[in-house]
C-alpha cells in the first residue's frame, strides 16, 4: 500500500451510527512522492515519520523481510478541473498533467480525473529523484508502479515505444539492485469520458491504443491471463431415408473456437475491488 503523503479527506461517506466523517486512508491519492504519510506516525514529533520510518525498514531487513513501496506516480489527489489544488496545479498545470489542447480539460488515463505528465522533462526528473531518496534515504528495496502504463505515456497521451522515463529508471545507477514492478492492468487505457463520469452509456474510444510500454528490466506483477474456451462438438442427426437405404447420422463440425477475456469498456470506471483503484 501507498505510505506517501495522500489526501485522506475525500471520502462523503459517514459512520451510520455516529454520523461521524469518514476517512479514505486506501492511500492512492497522492498530494506528494516524498514525505512518509504524516499521520501515520506514533510519536506525532516534528520529523517524526522519516524516523520512525527508517527505524521500520532496519527491523524488517534485520528480520529478514525486503521492503517494497507502492508508489503512485500516474495521477494525484487534486483530481478533475473541478479538484481542489494540493500540489503541481498551483505549480504549473500544463507541465504537470496531460491537458487535451481543444478543450482544456484534463486527459483522464487514470480513472482518477487526472493524469500525470510522467515523460515531461520536469516530472520526469522528479520521479527519478523521488525514486533515489527511497532507495537512499529510507533504504528500501524496491516499488511496485500503480498503473505503469501511464509512464509509457508521451505528452499528448499517446503510447511512446520508448518512453524517455522508463528508459531512464532501467539505466539509472542507483536503481540498478532494485525491484521493479509495473502493474499491467487488464482494462484498455483510455480517457474517462464525461459521460461515462455521468454514468450514462458510451462506446469505447478507438483514438488511444491499449498498449502498455515498458522495458524489459521491469516485470508484471499482475499480468491477467485470458482463457480460451473451445465450444464442445455436437451430434445431429440425419433425416431418415427410404427403405433399402443405410440411415446414416453426420456428426456436425465443430465451429471454430472462440476467445472470451475480461475486456472491459475503455470508458468503464476502474474497480473498486482493484488494489489499483481510485477511492
């Protein structure tokens, strides 16, 4: 799960009960790629988090457990044009998220209502850094990359054969002895409409390519396999003749096998149910 700072604060719901707010601690809506969760830390200290969470990853290392983050670089918590603004929008929105250039709106890849301009010069040297500190500073052992198929992406959304940041990670130095995980979801990657966020009935998008981009020193950590099912023969019979002529039964071709997937709509919300989701 997610252990950077995130937005905690968006979930309407209440306890039934006490009538209380609830919070989302799911931990993908990320306001920040560097400073540990604060709230998750016991002493409540200024500084407190990186301690504790340098003295967390020697105790698992000591015991003999590698430690890797989950880290959500494919989108943040400051959501849709209607989101509220933590962090890049205040910075420099155009350089920070995919923008569609007719509209002004943003190109929604991630299912969260925004998406990240990961292959930028600027965002991409701040991954790159990010992913550094982890390593150095916190001694972690390697992440797992929520959505990786959004770091393929080029800045007007396209899939790039070679994305410049992935590319980057595989040859960088420091990062050479980690894990390096890319979740490679199942679901064509395309941007949410607004009428599917209305919840009304769309078509799926043909204009992006459901093609992920990674390079080979990353593997799939959740590669969905697709299961052929071949449809069972059937027998028919053939209509009686006339005396003195044999009966003869012919046995019916079998049609040709089909393929059944969990293909989904490329305007479809993602999965609640997804480590992967958006909360």
């Amino acid at each position: 799960m997610p252990v950077t700072e995130f937005e905690e604060c968006d979930n309407p719901r209440r306890n039934l009960l006490s009538g209380e707010r609830l919070r989302n601690f799911w931990g993908y809506q990320p306001v920040s790629f560097f400073a540990p969760k604060a709230s998750y830390t016991g002493s409540g200290e200024n500084g407190g988090t990186v301690r504790e969470f340098k003295a967390l990853v020697k105790a698992l290392h000591e015991a003999g457990i590698e430690v890797i983050l989950d880290m959500v670089f494919n989108h943040t918590a400051e959501g849709d044009e209607r989101g509220a603004t933590f962090c890049f929008r205040g910075l420099d929105n155009p350089t920070f998220y995919l923008i569609d250039p007719k509209t002004g709106r943003y190109l929604d890849y991630s299912g969260c209502g925004n998406t990240t301009n990961c292959n930028h010069p600027v965002l991409r040297f701040l991954i790159l850094t990010s992913l550094r500190y982890w390593v150095t500073e916190m001694r972690v052992d390697g992440f797992r990359f929520d959505l990786a198929s959004i770091l393929g992406r080029g800045r007007d959304g396209s899939v790039l054969p070679n994305p410049p940041l992935l590319e980057t990670i595989a040859a960088d130095p420091v990062l050479a002895h980690t894990k390096l995980i890319a979740e490679a979801p199942a679901w064509p990657a395309a941007p949410t409409s607004t009428a599917a966020r209305a919840g009304r009935p769309t078509t799926a998008s043909t204009s992006s390519p459901a093609t992920t981009a990674s390079p080979s020193t990353i593997s799939s950590a959740t590669t969905r396999s697709t299961t052929t099912r071949t449809a069972r023969p059937t027998r028919t019979a053939a209509p009686r003749t006339s005396p003195g002529t044999a009966g003869r039964r012919a046995r019916a071709r079998p049609p040709p096998s089909t393929r059944c997937g969990a293909a989904r709509s490329a305007t479809s919300p993602r999965s609640s149910c997804s480590p992967r989701a958006c909360p």
